[in-house]
C-alpha cells in the first residue's frame, strides 16, 4: 500500500517504516548530544584556536543536518526554515572566524551563541520527531489489532497459514479468544464478538449464521467458521488506519496559510536582514564589523522558529494520533481546527459512553464469603462472559489470594460445603453494570 506521507522541519516522514522513525530520532538524538557537548567547553574562556577547533567540529557535524536540508530545500526551489538556520549559524562562524585570525586585542568571539542556537533549535527538532513517532504509532496500533495468523479450511483440513495471505473467498476457523483475521460473513457456528473497537459498546455481540463479523474485533465466546469477503485495502481495519492517516496528512486552513505566509516569509526575512546589515554598517554603527554581524545574526535567528512553519503541522498530528488512541477518528484537520469552538456533545445512543468492560456493581448475595469467591472464581475459569470476568475482577480485589486458591479448583469443578464436587458451572450469579 503507498503510504502517504508528510516531512517536517525534523526530517522525519510521518506514517513511516517503524524502525526509519526510530532511526530518525536517534540521529536527532545523537546530533543534539554531541552539539551540547562541543557547545560545553565553549562557556570557559578558552584561547581564541582552542575555541576555533570546537566550533569547527560544532559547524561540520551537528551543523551540517541544518545545512544539508536548507541546500535540499534550494534544489527544489523553496526556502524553508533551515535556510535561515544555516544561514545563521554559518555568519556566526565564518565572522568569528575571521576575527582568530585577523584581530590581536580584545577579541569577542561568538562561537558559543553559534552552539546554543545550533543546540536549542535540534532540541526543538528532536521534541518533534517524538510527536510524530507518537502520531504514528496511534496508527499501528489499529494494524496490531489484526492477528499475525488465522486458521483456514483448504482441502477439508485446518492450516494455520499467516493473516496476510488469506484472500477473499477464504474459509476461515474462528475459536474463542482470538481475534477475528478478516472481514466476512458466518456460515457455521456461533460466537460473541467484542465489537467496542467500532461501536465503543461493552457487551459483546451475538453472532450466528449470516452475521457479518469485522476485522479487528475479539471473540470473547463460542467457535465459528466464516467466509471472507474483505481482505487488505478493502478490511475495515485497514480503512481505519487510512482514515486516520488522511485526517494527519490532510492540511488544515490555518496550516494552508502558514504554507502561503512561509513561501514569502523566508525571502523577506532574508532582506531584512540584507537591509538591517547596511543600516548598521553605514549608519548606526559606522564600519563595525561586529555590530552589523551580530544583529543580522540575532534577525535570522528570531525568525527561525517559525510557529506557523513548525508547530502547526505538529501539533494537527499530535491531535489526531492522541485521539485515534482514545477512540476518536477525525474526518480531517479542518475537523480538528473547528474543535475548539464546540462546548456541546449529543450522542443519539445510550451505552456508548463506558469503560469497554462490565463491572461488577453486587457479588452475590446473603452467602458467605467463601461461597461467594468460588462462584466468581469459577464463573472467571469456565466462560469468556463479560459478566464473568466483572465478577472475578471484583472477587480479586476483595481477596486475591482467596479468589486465586479457588480459581485453580474451579478448573476442576467447585466443591459444595460437604465437600463434593459439583462439574464446573458457565457463570456466577452477580450483578453487573
């Protein structure tokens, strides 16, 4: 599937491979690590070459990721926020630079604000890379919840084969417990689907012959045998995740206009400072090297981080992937833009607003204590039942160790008062909300 795709000022390809986002973070990591360092010994008043042999070192590795993106932005003909870095920071260089070599008595140096800028600014750029790698692993995290196998019926015998290579047409075996490989229809058996990943409810869903089950979603009971009529691209799951990948890769109004702000933005900022460098070298400070540097420096430098240029793209991503983690999906950032005005929610269902589980309200009552952690213990053994599980749950916080003894016996039937064995029972009698 071609994914799409957006590059931001950290160089990182939203929606990526995995490990290419790790592997773009730790390179940010490792460039932000060493520039601090180089940066370290630059805060002592060292000897203007000592001084010169750090700040080289700081201009040609860390400096460089700055560099590289500002001359890959000029050969596709834009001015980016990097070339105003670079632009920055190779000034601060090259003017201190020349004064090591050229100036005797009172030499001011700035190779130390050449660190602090380069240092701040990939701080700034490795916050991003770990939004995004987080906006993007909301969206695997919906692929993880299909299965990396499934069982299917070819020739009349059971193959477990791996979740990619079933094709539509496909009978599939669907056991307790496991999540359900593909979208299809039953046609043998019954089960109850955990369909919350979709509707949000907590009570699992009757299916039989004809049901359509969906992708995605956990059988939390019963055997069924289905036909598959939705694999890959065409998966409810897989439109999901694309979902939420349009919505991150969609650019909202206000991003539209920082786009159309940026593409004028960069040249201007670049003749201003052209322009504030004549003032200051022919005006107010007449023939000074230094001061007209310094203050084309410090245009450059405030103008680099861009809000509009950087956090909006970042933040738009940052929103989508937390809400598909919680169960939100936008139809897109202008969606998400038109969010903050809405002081009222109407949901046109009732059930829907839940934990995504049943939860234990009343154990049972008028028995003893130890009856009762039996019931549970063996309602939570013997069935899949969300009531069950709701009753365990609150038997264990009542008395793990007790409910954990009866737990092991109930796999062999619960014993009555008199000490005989009853066969295992389906589900305790509690009541659940």
């Amino acid at each position: 599937m071609d994914k799409q795709s957006v590059v931001l000022g950290c160089g990182c390809e939203v929606f990526g491979d995995k490990a290419q986002e790790l592997k773009q973070r730790f390179k940010l990591l490792r460039l932000l690590i060493a520039s601090t360092a180089l940066s370290m010994p630059l805060l002592w008043n060292l000897p203007p070459m000592v001084q010169l042999v750090f700040a080289t070192a700081l201009q040609l590795y860390p400096g460089m990721y700055f560099v590289r993106n500002a001359l890959r932005g000029l050969r596709s003909l834009t001015m980016g926020m990097d070339l105003l870095v670079a632009l920055s920071t190779t000034a601060i260089y090259a003017y201190s630079t020349v004064v090591v070599f050229t100036v005797t008595e009172d030499i001011k140096l700035y190779y130390l604000c050449d660190g602090v800028l380069i240092s701040l600014l990939l701080f700034g750029r490795y916050l991003e890379s770990v939004a995004i790698y987080q906006s993007g692993e909301a969206v695997r995290s919906l692929m993880r919840l299909q299965p990396k196998t499934a069982i299917v019926l070819r020739d009349g015998t059971e193959r477990e084969i791996d979740a990619q290579e079933i094709v539509s047409g496909d009978t599939v075996v669907l056991r307790p417990g496991e999540r359900v490989p593909a979208d299809g229809v039953i046609i043998e058996g019954g089960c109850l689907v955990d369909e919350s990943l979709l509707t949000g409810e907590s009570e699992p869903v009757s299916k039989c012959a004809g049901d359509r089950v969906t992708g995605g979603t956990l059988n939390r009971e019963g055997r069924a045998v289905y036909t598959a009529t939705a694999v890959g691209e065409s998966s409810t799951l897989r439109q999901m995740a694309d979902f939420v990948r349009r919505a991150q890769s969609e650019k909202a109004p206000v991003q539209r206009f920082a786009d159309k702000i940026a593409s004028v933005f960069v040249p201007s900022v670049i003749g201003l400072a052209a322009l504030v460098f004549v003032l200051w070298f022919f005006v107010f400070a007449p023939h000074d090297w230094g001061k007209a540097v310094s203050t084309v420096c410090g245009v450059l430098v405030i103008a680099c981080p861009c809000a509009l240029g950087l956090a909006t793209p970042a933040a738009l991503m940052t929103a989508s992937g937390r809400g598909a983690e919680l169960g939100i999906l936008f139809k897109g950032a202008s969606a998400i833009e038109k969010a903050w005005g809405v002081d009222t929610v109407v949901f046109d269902k009732t059930g829907t607003l839940t934990q995504g589980r049943d939860v234990c309200r009343v154990a049972v009552r008028h028995v003893e204590r130890e009856r009762r952690l039996g019931r549970c213990g063996d309602a939570g053994v013997c069935s899949r039942n969300g009531a069950a599980a709701a009753g365990i749950r609150n038997a264990r916080s009542t008395d793990a160790a007790g409910v954990d003894e009866v737990s092991a016996q109930a796999r062999r039937g619960a014993r009555n008062g008199d000490g005989t064995e009853n066969a295992p029972r389906r589900a305790a009698a509690f009541e659940v909300i």
